[in-house]
C-alpha cells in the first residue's frame, strides 16, 4: 500500500520517519533553524535533519522563504546531494504538505499510476492512462508541466480546448468512478509544496539533482494511495541523466526509498537519444496519442505503452507475467476500448463532448483543425545520401524551445501548436534532398542558427538499412519481485 487509506495505518519508513497523511504535525516541533543556517549547512555538505526538511518545505508553503532563498536551497542540495534518509524525509515532507487522498478500499490492488522523468516526444501517459483503465485499474495521475527543455503531459493536455487539469479530490474520485482515470495537475490542496519547488527547479538549473527528482516523483505519487507505481527514466542526450549508470542510480533510488514508504515502485530505463515517436510539440503529440489509441502510430511510442502498462498489471497482481499483462494492453489500444476511456476523460475533465467526440473519431486531418495550428510549415531537407543512424532529440528540442514551445521562466506562455513532425524513420535510407522534418512555427521563418542545429540533429551513416531497437532497456525492481 502505497499511502494511506480509510482505516488503514500509514506504513512505516526508514530512519524513525512517520507515515505519510494528510493531517498537520501535531508534535510541536523545535525551534526551527533559520533559512540562511540551513542553506549553509547544505552548501557546507552537511546533512540536514528530517525537523530541517520540515521546517524548509513549511517556509516554502507558508510563504516566509523568499524565492533567493528556495533558489540558494535547491542548488545546494543539486551540488551537495542528500542521502537516502534526507530524501525520504523530504518526499514525507512535501507529501504531507497537502491532503492525503483516500479513496474506497475495494480499489486497493487496482490502484496504479506511471511517471516519466521527462523526455523529447513522450506522450506516453495520454495513451497508457486510458489504455489501463480499460483494463480495469484506476490511475489517478497527477502530472506535471514542461521542465527544461522537456515537455510537460498537462500543458498536452492543455492544447485540447476546454480541458482542465484542475481538479478537487471529490472530483477525482468521480472521473476513476466513472471513466477510471483523470490527468490532474497539483492543485493548492495536492502536494503544493512540490508544485512550487518544481516551477522553482525549472528556473534555477537544478532540474537534474537526484533527490529532488526522487522526492518530487513520490511525494505527487505517496499521496495517491498506489498498488504499483513504475517510473520510465529516461537516459541519453535529451534525458535529465545522459549516462545510463547514473539514470540506474535514480532508478534504484526510486525504487529504495518507495520501499521505504511502503510503496511498490519499479523503475524501467529508456533510451532518450531520439525523440519518441514522429511528433514533438504540445498539439502534435495529442494528435499522435490518438494514433496510437487508434492501434496505430509509431512502433517505438506503442511498445513502450505496453511494456510498462503491462509491468504495471503484473506488479499490482492483476496479470501473472510482464507478457500477459502487455498482451491486455495491446487488446485494450487494438480494439477502440483505450479510446473511448480517453474520449470520457476529456468529457469528464471538462471538454465538449461534441469536440471529444470528433477528436477520437476523426480522421488525423479532421483532428489537427480541432487543435491549435501553428501559422508557417518549414521543411528541411537531407543534406547527403545516407542511412538515419539517429535523429538527435536535444537540439531539436532547444530549437523548439526558442520557437516557443517550452518556457524560460515559471508561468510563461506556451506556443501550443509549434512543433515538429519527423518524415523519416532510424534506420531508414535516405537521398539527397528528401524531406526528413517539418517545423511548425509562429514566427517569420527559421534562423541560419536554427536551421543549422536542426540540420546538425540528423545523423547518417553508410551502413545499411535496419530496424531501430526499442527504447526500453530494462526493469529495475523492488524485492522480492523477479523477472518471469
């Protein structure tokens, strides 16, 4: 159990921690160490105390620490780093600064939910959500915005007119009723410490530091009462983690501390040198979920649906192997039944249902004049003959970026509809001269820069053609649980 529920105690944690709740502390605390100490303990590479931790996230929530100082705190522990009792105490802490959600007990085995550490292309949630829910779980997901150069499921969400991430525990409780899972974003009453600390780690270079990662990933997760949790971290030249090793390394942290807190957490390594998928941009990627919710799309974007929504059914004891459990995911993207819970979804989190209903029946023209368009196409062409060895997710990100489609400050606006479509396949063969990316773009046109790291993005070889691997790579996993 991975959070606690009506008339079920809060599990124990490591190191004397308490169990995770809605509830404020009712032990008065010492008296609380001034922001500055603490700061200067953590830059001086001195461990903080779990009273610490508390008294820094209660200043971030209350609104006494100022924004410098949050800023001062998170870059310390990026460069300092905590160990594994700090990061527990940080995930309770963050966790309790809002309510506990608690939902009927006859849902207990299936309550699942996945989280990405971010990548180029991944819509990965819009289709695995309602893909799962079809299956038969409840995934009450709790999401989170564009961060660095990654992009964010709820600003996706965003770009499909009406829908709203805001929602109250009562109403959550409702859409897993109803449809069987909702997309919401971390409201004042969900885990806001974390919501605000995330928009501050976006804005401050410290999006990479393991233990924020890890206590931001399980404190929006603790809160949600899981069966199973699984966690695709990202490696590679567009990941938070370039190094496989040190992405093993927040995997295993991931999975230890969720032990730790009573939650059955896996964590499964994907590549992320490539974008998934052909599209990247906020509409375009909705556009490609309902591809792949219509049993179509890119290969790469549904085998990873289903390798990790079917780790997610053997995990929770609703499928008896990893293979099983795919098998039931892939039905539910083949047969129209994952659609139609995501055609409910937007219904149920505030979309028309006329417009809900063109969107997952149309045809993929009909859908892209229901969202938001960029103003200008730019093609770019193969500048050599030469098979595509990658398609390098990062520089076409930050050209996006600049473009509009991520932010640069917390709160900025989005460009919805700037983006990028990839024409040609890893592993494919191309000529001189063939179109292989088309940018959507607000703007007047590319920049020679732009257009340059865009063109340096595609990578050709002289081998010959093959079939690009799947991203997934492997399964981290908590004990006593094994491969089958």
């Amino acid at each position: 159990m991975a959070a606690q529920r009506t008339g079920a105690p809060p599990p124990p944690a490591p190191g004397g921690l308490s169990g995770l709740g809605g509830r404020e502390l009712t032990d008065p605390p010492p008296e609380p160490k001034q922001l500055p100490e603490l700061i200067r303990r953590k830059r001086d590479g001195e461990r903080l105390s779990e009273e610490d931790i508390k008294g820094f996230v209660r200043a971030v929530v209350d609104g006494s620490a100022q924004d410098t100082q949050i800023g001062a705190m998170l870059m310390a522990i990026r460069l300092r780093g905590m160990d594994l009792e700090e990061t527990s105490a940080l995930t309770q802490a963050l966790a309790k600064s809002g309510q506990q959600l608690e939902w009927p007990e006859a849902w207990h085995q299936r309550l699942v939910d996945k989280h990405s550490t971010g990548g180029v292309g991944d819509k990965v949630s819009l289709v695995l959500a309602p893909a799962l829910a079809a299956c038969g779980c409840k995934v009450p997901m709790i999401s989170g915005r564009g961060l660095g150069h990654t992009g964010g499921t709820l600003d996706k969400l965003e770009s499909i007119p009406g829908f709203s991430v805001i929602q109250s525990p009562e109403q959550m409780q409702v859409l897993l009723e109803g449809v069987g899972c909702c997309i919401v974003g971390q409201s004042e009453k969900l885990v806001p410490a974390d919501r605000l600390l995330y928009a501050a780690r976006d804005v401050t270079a410290t999006v990479d530091s393991l233990p924020l990662i890890t206590a931001s990933i399980l404190s929006k997760k603790a809160v949600e009462g899981l069966s199973a949790l699984v966690v695709d971290v990202k490696y590679g030249g567009a990941a938070v983690f370039p190094d496989q090793e040190q992405a093993r390394e927040l995997a295993r942290a991931l999975v230890g501390v969720g032990a730790g807190l009573g939650m059955r957490v896996a964590a499964a390594l994907t590549a992320m040198d490539n974008p998934l998928g052909r599209s990247v941009g906020h509409a375009l990627e909705v556009e490609e979920a309902l591809l792949c919710l219509d049993g179509a799309g890119p290969r790469d974007l549904r085998d990873l649906v289903i390798r990790l929504g079917g780790a997610l059914l053997w995990l929770s004891g609703q499928a008896e192997t990893q293979a099983q459990g795919a098998a039931r995911v892939a039905k539910a993207l083949d047969n129209g039944s994952a659609r139609g819970r995501f055609e409910r979804m937007l219904e149920g989190q505030g979309v028309d249902p006329d417009l809900a209903r063109a969107l997952c029946s149309g045809t993929s023209a009909q859908r892209r004049q229901l969202l938001p368009r960029a103003r200008e196409q730019e093609e770019l062409r193969a500048l050599e003959d030469g098979t595509v060895e990658r398609i390098q997710a990062l520089p076409l990100a930050l050209v996006l970026h600049e473009l509009g489609a991520g932010r640069s400050r917390a709160g900025q606006t989005i460009r919805l509809g700037v983006g990028a479509e990839l024409l040609v396949d890893v592993g494919q063969r191309l000529r001189r001269g063939t179109p292989w990316l088309r940018v959507h773009l607000d703007g007047p046109g590319l920049s020679t820069p732009q257009r340059h790291a865009l063109q340096g993005a595609l990578l050709l070889s002289d081998r010959a053609p093959f079939a690009a691997p799947s991203p997934f790579t492997e399964l981290v996993l908590p004990p006593p649980f094994a491969q089958p």
